[in-house]
C-alpha cells in the first residue's frame, strides 16, 4: 500500500501504532470531533484521530499503514438484532438469494447447485430475498423447483410467510396426505389430497421452521468453519458487532457451543452480545429460573457477552409478522405467566427485549410493566427493549419511555412493505414503524436487519430503507417526516446497538480508548446517490485492530480461514450476498428479464383469467400448485 507523506521512525518508540489508516475522509460519530484524516490503532483500541501529519510521531518501523485513498471510513456498524449464531452454524449449506436480481438466475443457480449436491443432502434457499428485487416480479413455482431440481429436495423459504419444496423435499421431509397441518400453519393440498409442496404461515411460522429443522446438520467441525465465514461475509459490509435475538430451534447451550470455542481461540471477528430464548412452551419459566441461577448478563468479554433473555420470554406473548395474514389474535389469558417471567428476571438484574410487531401487542404487555412498576421494578436500571414495533402508537411510545424502555427496528417492511401497504393502506403504512416518532421522544433506538431468514443480512439494504422508506423493488411507504437523514441513520446502525448493551462508551464511535472497529467504505455513503447506498461494501474492515475483511487494493491483508468446508457448499461455488458487479452471474439483460415475466403473467392470466396485472403480492399463486 502507498504510505507516502508518512515516513516510518528510524526506532522503535513505545508508543508507535499497530496500525494506522490514513488519507481518509473519517466520520467518527463523535459530535465532538466529528471527522479526522487518519486513525492510529494499538493493541486494539484508537489511541489518536488527526490528519496525517498528526500521526507521524506514532509511525513505527513495525506499524502497518493502510492508505484509504480518500475513501469514507465510518465505525464498525452494529447490527442490532440479526441471527448470527443460528445463521453461522448454517450458512454455508445455504443458497443465497440474497442481492439476485432475476428470478431467472436464481433458478439457474438452483440447477446449477442441483448437480454439486450429494444425494441425501437439501438444497435449500433461507430467507433474505423477495419477489420485489426480481425484474420478473413473481415467486418461483413448484413446478420450476421441479424442472431445476427434480431429485435433489429443494426448501424456499420466502420470509415468515410460506415456503415451497419441490417433490423430492416433500418426500424428504415426510409429508404425505395423512400429515396434519401443524398448529398455525397449513400444508396445502391439491384436489388429490397430496401435498403440493407450498407451506403457509398462518399465521405461525412454526411449519416453516420445523420442516427446515428435518434437513441434514453439519458436524461439529463444518459448523465452526460455516460461523467462521458468516463472520467474514458479515465484516464485508462494514459489520464488527451484532445482537444475537436468538430465536427458535437454538437450544442453550448446545446451539452456542461453536460461537463460544470460536471466542475461546480468540477466532471471531465480530462482536457478538447474546440473549437467551426459552425454547419449549410450558417450560419457560423453568429454563428462565435456570439460566438466571446460572449465570448473569455481562458475562463474557468484549467479544462474546450474555446481553439477556429473549426475544421470546413465554410463547403465548408472542405475536407473529406475517403481514400477509390478518393481525393474530393472542391468547386471552397470557399476561399471567409472562407476568412471572417479566419479574423473575427484573427482580435477578436480567435485562430482555421482547418481538413485538403490533401495538396490540405492546399495550398489553406494557400494561403488565406499569403493574410491576408499582413495585418498583420498573424503571430499575435493567435494560430491556420491544423488537420490531411496526405499528407501535404514539402514546404506547410514551409508556415505554415512563418505563425506561428501548426500540430496535428492523427493515422488515423493505421486504414486506408492498403487502402491508395492500392489507392496511397507505395511512397506517406511513408511520410503519414510526422511527422519527421514537426518536422525538429521546427514546434509545437502534436499527438492524433481522437476518437471515426475514430479511436480508446486508445492513445497506436497511440504511437504504430508513433514509428512503422505499422497498427493496422502490415502492415508496413513507413521507418524509419519517424518513432520517444519512447521519441519523448510520447513528442507530453503530451507537444505537451499543446502547442497547451498555457499550456506548467503548463501541460506535471513532475516539481515543474506543474499540478499534472500522470500516473502509467502497463508496462514500453520504453523497452517494440514495438508490446505491444498498450496493455499498466495505473494501477494508477492522476489527479490535485486525484487518478481518480486506478487497480491492487492500486484497491479502486480512486474516486467514479456512476453505469452505464441504466442498459441494452452494457459498463454496456463489458466494452469499449476490453484488451487483457480479459480472456474469447477474448478466441477464433487463429486456430479457421483462419479456419473461409478461409470458409468465399472460400464461398465468390465461389459466386462471386474472388478467394481465404483475405478480402478487400474496404467496399463494394458483401456478404455485401446477
């Protein structure tokens, strides 16, 4: 790399850098010295900011020297609710339709991945797209799974809404016409009575997750090398920490076990603070006693910390976010045992954060916590959170705020948001969720992506989405009043996940005896125009003072892994998150792609005679069943 204008001293001094990034147009996120030149880094902390002549004294002859090249650097972003411990222990048996901007590539990746994948083995394509981002504008059917895959079993899963299989899955996975539909879910069937390979949420994704729970597990070893690279494919885009909300089907401690030998070899590259889910309904309360006798939030280190339990505390309090389904009614009765699990964790210093898409939700759950607050067990110093809040009201807002509370939002609505806005209009889609709302009243917000198998992992796409409020296809959702501006919103994507852990002091900003965690951006995020913030990569990223991810002209810098391991692995051969310079994995011509969706949408309107209008919004396609 260039290093001219900063000349190395001709002697070790005990001060020199381990690493300095210079000719940089930093932003520090720090209101008190809001940009630098340069970033001096020892033993994984910033110990100076300047511009490059500031920094010399601190040039040794063993100091690594990146030259930015004028490019933007900003602090390692923190995504604030992603399933990273679930999505490193899978990733590298996953097809990745994340960024793929044809039905018609993702199909030919599927055939392609057909002929690598040994028998007995699934293919299967998790969450982290939609039809939206096709130029076809239309799901897969089950009859293309069918042609592209016709022995190896395929699961698509779209969301938390329904996923398709082609025969062999369905064979694979057992489901035959005696199967029963499991509880909020359905399994549809043909006139013959068989299955026809599309599973529906309804609104529950239960069926979604425990028939993706019948495919093949890798062993011990291809899990600590799929984390391994989820790591790194998470560090391509600027990402150095992450909020893991565990979610269903990761057991404690079991499920953890990769992440925590990873921590112990000093292996992970980003920092991960994680929460505890209880697993089986009608034992929460028991795992909850358990783990609050056991062990305390804030164990761990700076690398991997228990942060505290959710993002379910009892499954009955839980709603769903299947926008394609009415809003589902809870329990009548819940409040009684979450009342319990709410203050057995209060009264043990545990803090928790709680998935909760509709204000219906929120109001009776808060009403629990100001029941509790008479006791004083709220507001007590615990930190604790609702996830998601679409449709949160202003005055539920407030409550949360009289209670000490905090929000973490995703950008579920860059995947859903068309069909939200269909179900309840353009009125109740404008404040969806009302993010200017919550930051008006100083509430603690930060932002995230929900990953991997709702959206998708990129956290651009959800940067993309606040600054914009448009999908990821460009339906606009909301006015201007709640959109951020560029500043604001990198705010809740690096301070705002700190605060949700009590980091703020160490983590999300560029200052002297702060985390060394940044990232080199390949375009500078605040004037790039709007429509490209969502194809931002960083080129160099760094992570407690290690270069974890490095491309372009920094390419060999990084640390090493492993090579993907098994070989046959769809990222072994695609990668995972599809860019747009993919060159010729995304070649299909524009014209191409919209003469294939009007054959599609004049054969559909000819079966079915439902006119020549785009794909739906819904999942349930009648040629879905064909």
């Amino acid at each position: 790399m260039p290093v001219a204008g900063m000349t190395p001293s001709a002697h070790r001094h005990p001060a020199a850098a381990d690493l300095v990034v210079r000719n940089a147009k930093v932003h520090t996120g720090d209101p008190l010295r809001p940009s630098a030149g340069a970033v001096a880094i020892r033993e994984g902390r910033i110990v100076a900011l300047g511009d490059d002549h500031d920094l010399v004294d601190l040039i040794g002859p063993d100091t690594r020297v990146v030259d930015a090249l004028g490019r933007r650097v900003v602090p390692g972003l923190n995504d604030s609710h992603l399933h990273v411990i679930r999505g490193g222990l899978n990733y590298v048996l996953e097809l990745r339709w994340d960024g793929v901007r044809s039905l018609r590539r993702a199909l030919a990746m599927l055939r392609e991945q057909a002929g690598r994948t040994p028998k007995g083995q699934w293919i299967r394509v998790v969450g982290g797209w939609t039809p939206e981002q096709f130029a076809e504008r239309r799901m897969p059917t089950v009859a293309e799974l069918n042609a592209a895959a016709p022995d190896t079993p395929v699961f698509v899963l779209h969301l938390y809404q329904s996923a398709l299989m082609n025969r062999a899955a369905v064979r694979a996975a057992g489901f035959t016409r005696d199967t029963p539909d499991p509880r909020g879910g359905q399994i549809v069937r043909g006139r013959d009575g068989e299955p026809t390979g599309v599973l529906l949420a309804a609104p529950g994704a239960l069926v979604l997750y425990s028939t993706l729970a019948k495919a093949p597990r890798l062993d011990e070893a291809d899990r600590r090398t799929s984390t391994l690279h989820f790591l790194r494919e998470l560090n391509r885009f600027g990402l150095t920490s992450a909020l893991d909300a565990a979610g269903g089907f990761q057991n404690f401690p079991d499920d953890y076990a990769t992440v925590t030998d990873l921590a112990r070899s000093g292996e992970l590259s980003l920092r991960i603070a994680y929460y505890l889910f209880p697993q089986t309904a009608g034992q929460e309360l028991d795992d909850l006693r358990r783990w609050t006798e056991a062990v305390r939030p804030g164990d761990g280190d700076a690398w991997l910390r228990l942060a505290g339990a959710g993002e379910n505390l009892t499954w009955a309090a839980a709603d769903f976010e299947n926008f394609a389904e009415p809003r589902p009614a809870l329990d009548p009765g819940y409040e009684a045992e979450f009342e319990q699990a709410v203050r057995l964790l209060m009264e043990n210093g545990w803090g928790f954060r709680l998935h909760a898409t509709y204000d219906e939700t929120i109001r009776r759950d808060l009403a629990v916590f100001e029941k509790l607050a008479v006791e004083g067990l709220f507001p007590a110093g615990n930190r604790w959170l609702f996830d998601h809040a679409e449709t949160v009201r202003d005055d539920s807002l407030d409550r949360i705020a009289a209670l000490g509370g905090s929000l973490s939002v995703q950008n579920r609505m860059s995947f859903q948001g068309a069909v939200f806005l269909d179900r309840y209009g353009a009125q109740a889609t404008a404040r969806t969720p009302p993010v200017s709302a919550m930051l008006d009243r100083g509430l603690t917000v930060a932002a995230g992506t929900d990953a991997t198998r709702v959206s998708s992992y990129n956290p651009w796409v959800a940067l993309h989405w606040l600054v914009t409020g448009r999908t990821v296809g460009g339906t606009p959702l909301y006015p201007s009043a709640n959109l951020l501006d560029r500043r604001q919103a990198l705010d809740l994507y690096t301070r705002g996940g700190a605060r949700l852990t009590g980091e703020e002091d160490v983590k999300g900003v560029l200052r002297e005896g702060c985390y060394a965690d940044l990232a080199v951006l390949s375009h500078d995020y605040f004037t790039v125009p709007a429509e490209t913030i969502p194809d931002i990569e960083s080129v160099c990223t760094v992570v407690g003072g290690r270069i974890v991810h490095a491309t372009a002209e920094y390419a060999g810098l990084e640390e090493a892994v492993p090579p993907v391991s098994p070989a046959w692995s769809p990222v072994a051969h695609f990668g995972g998150y599809a860019a747009r310079g993919d060159g010729a994995a995304q070649a299909d011509t524009v014209a191409e792609m919209v003469a294939e969706s009007e054959l599609h949408r004049a054969w559909r309107a000819a079966r079915t005679g439902a006119g020549p209008a785009p794909g739906p919004a819904c999942p349930v396609d009648p040629c879905l069943t064909h």
